[in-house]
C-alpha cells in the first residue's frame, strides 16, 4: 500500500524542499521543466485535496515533510525560469 499524498508530498520535497523555507534545488536549478513539473505536482495534491477530502488536507498539513511550507515558500518565491 502506498499513501499518494506523502509520496507526492515526498516527491515535492525532493525537487523543491528546503529546510530554510526557501526552493531548495528548485532554487539553485530553476529552468522551464521545473517550473512545469512543480506546476503540475500542486495541481495532483489539489486534485487530492478537492472533495472536500479532509484526510488527505491533514496529511499535507501534518506530513513530516513539512508539506504546507514547501507549498507557501513556492507560492511567495519567484519562479522565472
């Protein structure tokens, strides 16, 4: 069994998380593709989310990936590629 919300969340960690709250190696490597993929990658946990699916919303907010402030560090971050 694996939960599709932390391996997403662990997913966008791996790209963009950082323990700083900044991007993390998004940051340091930002092109078009990344841009693209963390675009899409907010878009699934979204989609996750929508329901409302309360479950899912508290495994964001609770994951050990710190998933929320990945979330508002690319949201308050500028991402030009």
């Amino acid at each position: 069994n694996y939960n599709l919300v932390c391996e997403t969340l662990k997913f966008l960690d791996a790209v963009c998380g950082s323990q700083t709250g900044l991007l993390g190696l998004l940051g340091n490597y930002i092109n078009e593709d990344k841009v693209d993929l963390t675009n899409q990658t907010l878009i699934t946990l979204t989609e996750y989310c929508q329901g409302p699916c309360h479950d899912n919303q508290d495994a964001i907010v609770n994951h050990e990936s710190n998933g929320i402030d990945i979330i508002i560090a690319i949201v308050l971050n500028d991402m030009t590629p």
